[in-house]
C-alpha cells in the first residue's frame, strides 16, 4: 500500500492509441510471434514520488481468425511519467489499441513551505 505523507493526492489521467497496423500492414496486424508496442507518457506535472498507474484497454481491433491475446501495463515508472506497454504473441492479429491511464500519488502542495 502506498501511503501518503501530507494527505495532498494527485490525480493524473490519459488516453493514447498505440498503434493502427490494420492499414499500413503493421506488424501487430501480419507478424506473429511476440511483439510489444510502447509509449513514454509525461505526467502533466511532477509527482512527489512514483505514483500508482492504472491502464485499461478503451478500444481494441482485433481479428477473430486467430487467438486474442493481450498484456498490457505500466512500466519504468517515475515521478515524472511512465512507459504504456502493449504486448501480443503467437498468432493474435490485432489491428487497433487505444489504452486510457490513471495516475494516483502524491503532489507538493504549493501552501506548505519547507523552511528547514
């Protein structure tokens, strides 16, 4: 559990499309094997420390000729932002991925002066 010192919360939210193979004859869409597609996110302003990051898939276009497979997550995380992740494997033809964030940590709070 992550507990925060001075109550002050902050919440950072985003919804990026990772990629659309379907037209240009990407790999998600053609390859096989593992793929992973990845995006660095800038928080809107700096946490105090590394925040918890929520994802979850907000569109996905996928095939039904093959297997439907899927790891999504937050990586590298730090006060400043994070690596969105999509992977896939195997056969699994997916054409389109848009994944939405949420960020929960704490922030400075402008009214608390350290004079220390």
């Amino acid at each position: 559990m992550q507990k925060l010192r001075t109550g002050t919360l902050g919440i950072d939210q985003g919804e990026q499309q990772l990629f659309s193979d379907f037209q240009n004859g990407g790999d998600m869409w053609t390859g096989t094997g593992p793929r992973e597609r990845r995006l660095p996110i800038k928080f809107s302003e700096a946490f105090v420390s590394p925040p918890v990051v929520q994802v979850a898939l907000s569109l996905w276009d996928v095939s039904h000729e093959a297997n439907i497979r899927a790891d999504i997550g937050a990586e590298k995380v730090t006060e400043a932002g994070f690596d969105l992740v999509f992977r896939t494997w195997q056969d699994s033809k997916i054409a389109r991925v848009r994944l939405s964030w949420v960020a929960f940590g704490e922030v400075m709070d402008d009214e608390i002066w350290d004079v220390s």
